[in-house]
C-alpha cells in the first residue's frame, strides 16, 4: 500500500469537501451523548458506511491515535478523522462541527436558563431515561464491527477482553487505559521484530 | 493576573493532562474550576448533569459554561453577556487547541513513516487494545445512573429492553430494505420511547 495513494484514493470526490465534512461532523456532534465513545457508530456510519472517506480499518488506527492523546476524547477523533481525509483544513472542519453544537446549546442554557431548571425539567429528564440505555447500545455495536476489521480471532481474543475486563474492574493504576496503550504498542513492536527475525532464518 | 487568563492556563492545563476523555477528566476539571472559588460544588454538580443532558464532549460543555460565568463570579464588572461570550470562547479553545495540535502532529508523523514495519507492528498491537477499549467503555456505562436511576425494577426492566432494541435497529439490516438504521434514528426513536414511558 503506498501511502500518497492511499491518502488521495480517500478524499472525497465532492465539489465543497471541507464544507461536507464540517456538516457531517456538526451531525456527529449535535447527536453524541455521553462523551466520545458514543461517537463511534455515528462516525462510523457517517465516514466509513455512507460517504467511503475512509476504511474501517483505517478509523481504527486513528482511534488509537485519539485515544493515546490527552484532551477531549470527541474533538481528538475529529481531527483525526478530519486530518486523514482533508489535511490541515479537514481537521478544523471537522473539530469545529464537534465543538460548536455543544458551544452554541450551552451558551444559550448558560445565558438564558440555570442549570437547575433543566435539572428539573420533567421532559427533558423523561426523554434521557430512555437515551441514556440506547447510547449503551450504541457503544457495544462498534465493538463488533471493529473486533471484526481488526481479524481477531480465538488466538488473539484475549487481548480485547482482558482489556476491557481489567479497566472496568476500577483497579486504579492497572485500569489506566493509557497503560494498555503502552502495552499494545509496545507487543505490537515485539512482535515485529519477532516475526522479522523468523522471516531472516 | 486577570480572571481571563486564569481561564485559558486552567482548560491549557486540563486539554493537556486530560486523559481518556469524559468523566475521567472530570476531578481534574472540579479542581481547577472549583479550587479557586469560580464556581460553587453544587454549580458543578448541576453543570455534570446539564452535559448529561445535552449533546456533545462534557470537557467543552464544562469549558463554555464555567468560561461563561466565571468572570462574573469573580467580578462584577464582568457579569454582562459580552464577557461571558469572551470568557467562554477563550476556555473553549483552550482546551482544544493543546490536544489538536497533538493530534495533528502525530497523525502527520506516523503518515510519514506509514510504510514503517515498525508503526505497521505498533498499530497491529494497538488494533486489538482499541476493541477493548471501546468495549470497556460500553461496560462501565451498564451501570446505576444510566438503566436504573431511581432503584425502580420496572424501569431496569424497560430500560434493558431498550438498550438491547437499540442494538438490535444499530446492527441488524432491516427487513424492509436490507439497511442498517442511522445511529442518529436511533437516538431520536429511544428519546421518543422515554418521553412517551416516563414523561407522561
């Protein structure tokens, strides 16, 4: 795979790319509860499914990138994403559609309401009751599919699991996600050079 | 030094210490907003439950809205709208550009040296941590808070069946047309469900 081709075979054939971009992740924000994680199936669909700007195999790895990172979860995906199609001006397309729609709706609870009414606000509480479990739902989809494009299979099941097995177990230093990044960098390089020195011989 | 650019070196310090986005980041937050006195406990208490409540990353939902009524708290002569825009652009954008800026340069430097074996074989060990990851994250969300906030068995009930409905419209391609639903629909459809089960 050559890199520059790949990069090119990825942009987006659309007159305004930049501009599609912003309104696809403006989508994405408006519509993600729960933080970043809660983003991945909408970009997913949006990304990869419906507009092909990148592989699914591809978004992992800038999943990976976004998450070794520190910052907002959602706004490192972005420009991630945003960068990998357009470059420089793709990724302040793409940060800025995530950012604003919380910006603009805060602003206005901020200037017009107090926290305390939308608190207490009986529709708005009912409505999240039932978005809260679906957001869930919505987490443990990309799970599959990205376990699948990721080819993991009963030799390397174990990695995923014990993962997510140690981290939500709240073990503190051992349930730092940062760790099993390292970690997974670090055997990826080893199996590198393992894999390399049994191609020499 | 002026409350301004206490905002800006407090989110610089939170966009760059901030690990694993979200709640995770949120002590850090509660130190830095609450410590000096910008806000109360309980007003941070009320803002957590607002992000809950609204779409997008709490880390910019927090950012706005303490940007938007600090300078106010801490002087008066700020507490006009005009300020308290300029307040919460500037901690807005300071808690983004310190991570983007990461990101940018590393998605660039591994682009460079994408034909590596080396980054070939990192991301082939990050691949599978990924998967855990975001299935963790689905793990610790299966929780009180979000399937049975007032201990009710009935409402765990419901909220399990909507959780796994929700599953079910995300991952299986509909009968009608051999399409997976929008995500989006999908939210709209269980807002609509918890609205007509516990609104009315």
């Amino acid at each position: 795979m050559d890199s520059t081709e790949n990069i090119s075979a990825v942009r987006p054939p659309e007159k305004h790319p930049c501009l599609r971009l912003f309104l696809s992740f403006l989508k994405i924000g408006a519509f993600t509860f729960g933080g970043g994680w809660a983003m991945i199936s909408i970009i997913e669909r949006e990304i990869v499914d419906k507009h092909h700007w990148i592989e699914r195999e591809d978004f992992l790895d800038l999943l990976a990138i976004a998450q070794s990172l520190p910052g907002i979860l959602a706004v490192n995906i972005a420009t991630s994403v945003g960068d990998r199609i357009r470059g420089f001006k793709g990724c302040v397309s793409a940060a800025l559609g995530t950012i604003i729609p919380s910006f603009v709706i805060i602003l206005l609870i901020a200037i017009f309401l107090t926290p305390d009414t939308i608190k207490h606000n009986h529709v708005i509480s009912s409505i999240f009751m039932g978005i809260r479990p679906a957001v869930v739902a919505l987490i443990v989809a990309p799970v599959i599919t990205s376990a699948r494009s990721a080819k993991i299979g009963w030799k390397t099941c174990w990695i995923p699991v014990g993962v997510a097995t140690l981290i939500s177990l709240k073990l503190g230093f051992l349930s730092n996600p940062v760790l099993y990044i390292v970690l997974g960098a670090v055997g990826g390089y080893l199996h590198f050079l393992y894999s390399r020195r049994k191609l020499c011989k | 030094m002026n409350i301004f650019w206490q905002l800006i070196r407090a989110y610089i310090k939170i966009g760059l210490f901030g690990f694993g986005g979200g709640y995770a980041m949120l002590s850090l937050v509660e130190n830095e907003v609450v410590g000096p006195g910008w806000i109360s406990e309980q007003m941070f208490t009320d803002i957590v439950a607002v992000s809950q409540m609204t779409p997008g990353p709490i880390g910019i939902n927090s950012a706005t809205y303490i940007g938007f009524v600090a300078p106010g708290s801490v002087d008066p002569a700020y507490a006009t709208i005009w300020w308290g825009l300029l307040g919460s652009c500037l901690a807005t954008l300071a808690v983004v550009l310190p991570s983007f800026f990461l990101v940018l340069y590393s998605s660039h430097f591994i682009r460079r040296h994408h034909e590596s074996g080396v980054i070939k074989g990192i991301f082939s060990g990050l691949r599978p941590v990924v998967v855990g990851l975001i299935a963790s994250a689905a793990i610790l969300l299966m929780n009180a808070p979000n399937f049975n906030p007032n201990g009710i068995t009935w409402q765990l009930v419901t909220n399990i069946i909507i959780c796994v409905a929700a599953f079910c419209l995300v991952y299986f391609p509909m009968p009608w047309n051999h399409k997976k639903l929008h995500p989006i629909i999908v939210i709209v459809i269980a807002g609509l469900a918890g609205y007509l089960i516990y609104g009315l």
